[in-house]
C-alpha cells in the first residue's frame, strides 16, 4: 500500500495534475494497481462538459501512465528526487467502453511487458465498478532532468 506521501515521493506532479491517489498493490517488476478518486471539483469539468461532466479520455490515459511510471521507478529503485523522470513516451491500442463521471473510483491496473535501458511498455487497463472503462498499451522512458 502507497499512500498520497509516497506516491509523490515517486511522481513529480502535483495540484491538478497528480491523478493517482492510493497504490493498493506493488510487485516491483511485475504490476501495480492503485485508484483516483473522481470528484466534481475536478478543474477539467468545468469545460468538457458543462451539465454533462466526463473525465476526459487522454486523462485516463495520463493516470494509468503517472500509476506505471511508479512502478517503474520502484523497479530501478530510483525516484524523481534522484533528478530522473519517467515521461510518457507513447499510447497504442487506447480503446474506451464508457465514460468516467463524478463519483467514480478509477481503479487502474499495469503490468511490465517489457522494460529496457529506461523504456517500458505496459499492459494498462482501467474499471469502474469492476466494469473495463478503458484499455491501452503505455510507453514510459526514464529520463535525466
């Protein structure tokens, strides 16, 4: 279990930008899961959509990307405090079942496929409910700041 403390010890985003909450699970290595809490204080509602609010997609994207970047990190036992990143480098195969309101829990899932020289591809999958709101591949590189 990773709390809001340590999740920004190992993402350097912060206020509105930090869209993970909670890691539930850790295998260094091998897979994470964890959640973001989906609020109607959301900034990004005010816009997409006035009277119809639903997260955008490419934030559901970021989310599963920022909750893979952790695990990459926790993998190579560095964190951004070491003056590397994990930036996301590529999206594939992205498909999205329904859309993610207020009061949702965005339960996220990665897991390696594969990770060399600072670049990982991972499996990501996002539900709501237990219902797969979102599928996709990400890409992360590690990179020095």
């Amino acid at each position: 279990m990773m709390y809001i403390d340590e999740i920004m010890e190992y993402l350097p985003h912060r206020y509105p930008f930090l869209l993970v909450d909670r890691v539930t699970e850790l295998e260094k290595g091998q897979s994470i899961k964890g959640y973001k809490n989906i609020s109607l204080n959301e900034p990004f509602f005010t816009g997409h959509f006035p009277n119809n609010p639903i997260m955008p997609g490419v934030l559901i994207i970021e989310a599963m990307a920022q909750l893979s970047g952790i695990l990459g990190f926790v993998t190579v036992g560095r964190k951004p405090s070491d003056g590397v990143v994990q930036y996301l480098a590529g999206s594939s195969k992205a498909r999205f079942k329904r859309p993610v309101v207020p009061g949702d829990r965005l339960c996220m899932e990665s897991q390696v496929i594969s990770g060399k020289r600072g670049i990982y591809k991972f499996e990501c999958r996002a539900l709501v409910d237990d219902e797969v709101v979102c599928v996709a591949e990400i890409l992360t590189a590690e990179r020095e700041v």
